[in-house]
C-alpha cells in the first residue's frame, strides 16, 4: 500500500483486525522482517509497518532529518492511516524513535516492544576513536578551497576506508541523517518511560550490544528483558518461534 506523508510515497503493510500495533524497522531495513510476527498477531491485532523514508520500497527524504523528524514522520504517518493510541514495536532505529517518542509524550501507547533497540552511544575503544579522529582530518584537509576540486574520489575512498557497512551503503542525505541519529543518546530520557516495556534480545548481537538492553531494562521503571541465545541483532527473525512466543503471550 502507498500514502504520502510529508511529501514524501510511503509504502506501508496493514493486515488484521483488532488490538493496533505499529512496527518501525531498523536502519537501512524495511517492514519485510516482520513478515514473522505480522502473520503471527493478525488473526487478532490491526498490524500496520511503514517502510521509514529512504528505505525499503518508501521514497527518500530532500534533507538529512534528526530524531525528531523521524518521530513528526511516525505521527503524521499514524494520523493518515487512522491507527490511534497502538502497542508498538520497534526494532534497532525503529526502538529507538519509539523509545523517544514515548519518553518525550508524543504517544501514550499501552505497551511497546523492543527488538534489539539502538538509542545509546556506544563507548569508543581506542581504535574506533583513532579512526574517527583520523577520517576528520583527512576530511577537513580534502574540503580545502585549494584542493577541494581535485580531491573528491580521495574522499569518496576515505568514507569508504573509515566509514561502517551502514554508512557506506547509504546515499549522502541518509548519511548525514545517520550521523546525527548515533550521536543521539537518550538514555537520560527512559525512565519517563511508564507503559509496560518488553526487550527482546540477541544473546550475540553487535551492532546494539547485550550490555545496552541491560542499561534499558534497568532505566525503564516497568521493562522486562528476553535473551534469546545464539542470535545477533535480528534475533526476533533467526530464532522466530521463540520471539514470537513472547510477542505474543505480551501482547
């Protein structure tokens, strides 16, 4: 299905009758890992999944947009679908934007789901601070006015050589965007987070580590964590049947 929110073709699944619940994907992702879930809940629940701008088959947005634009998105979204006050899921970004939405008072939702949610910085090592360090030089010396019509591909290989998978992948407005949203910490902000809050977690995930559920858990009043073993940072899709069980005993 397709809808225009901020002027921007969104395209969106919304399958079942009954209790609402919105699912927000992950960075770079789309509503497709939901597949799972989604066809386990719609014999009763209203299961509505937007592709976020620049991902899956939704178009892209014309500027670099921050946290709060995302959840603007979400709410404009909501309101041109019809879908009032539901549980939602959120997986890595899309926690992320829940998370805040919901601390901040934008939503009031009766429960929310985590799925290996993003929304704390990391502590660098050594490593990963010498890199970023690095590539900024090399970036503040190739935007030089004296140099800076010569050294393009330099700096496209520089991004390329410092930059992540994520980064890497993404044209230059998602870049910027995904700049600004991992630099976002909004751990100060969870324990305005009264709903009941279930964590669902991959025992080996990387990219939003185990040790960043545990500080979650211990900041939302009501929130309660489910390590799943052996999985990484989809773990809700690698070991389905056992997500899914939970899912759906919370909801």
């Amino acid at each position: 299905m397709k809808i225009t929110v901020k002027g921007i073709d969104i395209n969106y699944l919304d399958e079942g009758e009954g209790t609402p619940v919105l699912l927000l994907h992950g960075w770079g992702s789309s509503n497709k890992p939901y597949a799972g879930i989604i066809n386990t809940l719609k014999g009763r629940c209203r299961l509505v999944a937007p592709d976020f701008p620049g991902c899956g088959e939704s178009g892209i947005m014309d500027r670099p947009w921050t946290l709060e634009d995302y959840c603007d998105f979400v709410l404009e979204f909501m309101n041109s679908v019809g879908l009032e006050n539901p549980i939602m899921m959120g997986h890595s970004h899309g926690g992320r934007v829940t998370m805040y939405m919901v601390a901040t008072g934008m939503v009031t939702p009766p429960k929310i789901v985590l799925l290996d949610a993003a929304g704390l910085i990391p502590k660098k090592s050594f490593k990963q601070k010498f890199r970023a360090k690095s590539f900024k030089f090399i970036k503040a010396v190739l935007t030089l006015p004296i140099i800076k019509n010569f050294s393009a591909g330099l700096l496209d290989k520089a991004r390329k050589h410092y930059g992540s998978a994520d980064y890497n992948a993404a044209p230059e407005v998602l870049r910027r965007t995904l700049v600004s949203l991992v630099n976002t910490d909004i751990r100060e902000l969870l324990p305005n987070i009264k709903c009941p809050s279930l964590l669902i977690w991959g025992e080996n995930d990387t990219a939003t580590p185990l040790a960043d559920a545990k500080v979650i858990e211990s900041l939302i009043p009501d929130a309660g964590l489910c390590v799943i073993k052996g999985t990484g940072h989809f773990s809700f899709c690698e070991r389905p049947y056992e997500a899914h069980a939970i899912i759906n005993s919370f909801i």
